[in-house]
C-alpha cells in the first residue's frame, strides 16, 4: 500500500541534533537522513530558551531551507513550543526564560519563518498575541497551559500532556480540545506519553481528520546516547523513555512511522483508511502539498520511499 509522505509538525531534533543548538550543516544532515524513516515534511521545534539562543535557531532552520536539496525532507518552517508559557504546566521547559505572551515580546524574536506558535492562552491578554498571530498567518496552539478557552487556537499541542485535564466541571484545555470540531490536536502515541484508553477517547470524540500525529522527538532519538542536555536539563533515555532527573518525561524518542506502527499492533485504528487520513491531516492544516509516497507492508513497516 502507498501513501503520502509523512509530516512531522512537532519535534525537537534526532540522530543527535538538536534544533536549539544546531548549524546549518546538522540540520540539513538531519533532513537527508529523516526521509529515509518516510518523513518528506518537517517543522522543527523550538524549546524555550533565551531570546538570543531563540532567534540564532530560527535563523540556523531558515538559511538551511534556503539551501535544500532535492533528496531532503522539505524544511516547512519553525514550530516555536517555548517562551509563551504557564509555569504551571512547564513541563521540561526552563522558566527562567519565560515571557509574558503580548505582541512587544512576541516582536523580540518574530521572524516569518515561524509558522506555528504553542502558547498558553489563559496568559495571553484579551488574546492580543493570538489574534496578531493570526493575522500573520501563523497557526495558534495551546499547550503547557490552564485555559480552557481555545477560541483563538488553530490547535493544541500534545493533548493531554502539559495542560489541564479533562474535568467534568468547569473548563479545561484538554476537555476544550476533545469537544471543539474546529481545532486540531496533535498527539504523541508513542505508548509513554497517553494511555491507550486516553487514545480511545481521542478516537471517539474527535473527528479522524481534526487529529495530528505528531513525535515530540528528541535529539536523542535514533541515536547511540543514554543522556544529554537538553532544555538546559541533563535528560536520560532508559531505552523505553526518556526524563529529567526528577522523572519528567521530556519528550519522545520515537518517529512517527514507529507510532503508525505501534497504533496498528495495539488495534487501536484497523483500516487503511483510517491512517490515510491520519497521514493526510497535517496536509490540510497547512494547506500544503509534498510530491512523493511511502510504500507499507501489511504490518506497516516501510517498504520504500520516493521523493519527487
């Protein structure tokens, strides 16, 4: 069976790159190397850092799209996840670096290589910086957040994890997410971050096309390390996953053709259909198209991979 290629909208680096910190020559040796794993598309993200460090990242991502080859999953812009957020939902991000999301602070590192921006919208004023985003046609989510008032979100980042839960009084950011028909939400089902019954009520309450696989990947993802620094924290990978010192868990260490896989053998999702449509979300939430395909075996493993 043939695909498209896959998009990976939300992640932090692989094969020992990672976005915060690389040159222009590791991000394009990542891009080569991840089209192997069927990913024709990227967004690479930004962890929250200080505005000095944000600003050389993005301008590392943009000059390295600038130079592509064709044998390269096409750099799409840059996933900004860090500054804009709750300390109350930081997750592995350095608080120390936190701003108040608002139009002057988003203008210290603006750049119109970013296409998405994660941020917590309870702390964004009268949704100031949100609708500015809009209107600059970079897409809004909520995440590491409180609020349960997405109404100037185009998505959520990572639903479930950093952000209020589903409640069954009042709002939450989760349950916000699950209910709204109009917003995407990414998902990291890689089996650490959600829990399958957490997965089944995805399933049943979003619609199929509203959901975005994404990794959360990090730089120690397909790669030979057991530890590494990363959002100014030592994290280490025990071979299932990966967390702080303290036992937060900072992201993942799978790709997204090794979630496709496991959402299989789990019998969560069972027909074709049902991942075509998976892998075809991020096309629309973009209004993108990448030339090329992925060939599966009937267990879901790639086959081939073609890039025109």
């Amino acid at each position: 069976m043939k695909t498209k290629l896959l998009i990976e909208q939300h992640f932090h680096g692989c094969f020992g790159v990672d976005f915060n910190k690389a040159t222009v020559e590791d991000v394009l040796a990542l891009s080569k190397c991840i089209l192997q794993y069927g990913i024709g598309g990227i967004s690479p993200t930004i962890v929250t850092d200080t505005v000095e460090n944000t600003r050389r990242a993005i301008e590392v991502i943009k000059a390295a799209a600038e130079i592509q080859t064709s044998d390269m999953a096409k750099i799409l812009g840059v996933h900004l996840e860090g500054i804009f957020l709750n300390p109350e939902k930081k997750g592995i991000h350095n608080t120390a670096h936190f701003l108040t999301p608002t139009i002057e602070n988003y203008k210290l590192i603006e750049d119109d290589f970013i296409k998405i921006v994660t941020l917590a919208p309870e702390l964004d004023r009268d949704f100031e910086l949100s609708r500015y985003l809009l209107s600059k046609g970079v897409k809004v989510q909520a995440g590491h957040c409180t609020g349960g008032d997405l109404s100037c979100c185009t998505g959520v980042t990572h639903l479930y994890n950093a952000m209020s839960g589903v409640v069954h009084r009042g709002k939450s950011t989760a349950l916000s997410a699950l209910i709204d028909d109009n917003i995407y939400a990414e998902i990291i089902a890689d089996g650490v971050h959600v829990s399958d019954d957490a997965l089944k009520l995805l399933f049943k309450s979003k619609p199929l096309d509203k959901i975005i696989l994404v990794s959360d990947a990090l730089p120690i993802t397909k790669s030979d390390k057991k530890e590494m620094l990363f959002a100014d924290e030592k994290v280490f990978y025990d071979g299932v996953k990966a967390t702080s010192g303290e036992g937060t868990i900072a992201g993942s260490t799978t790709l997204i053709p090794d979630i496709i896989k496991r959402l299989y053998q789990s019998g969560l999702l069972f027909s074709v259909e049902e991942f075509e449509q998976l892998i075809e979300n991020p096309y629309h939430y973009h209004n993108i198209n990448l030339a090329g395909s992925v060939e599966w075996d009937d267990d879901w493993n790639i086959i081939k991979v073609e890039k025109l």
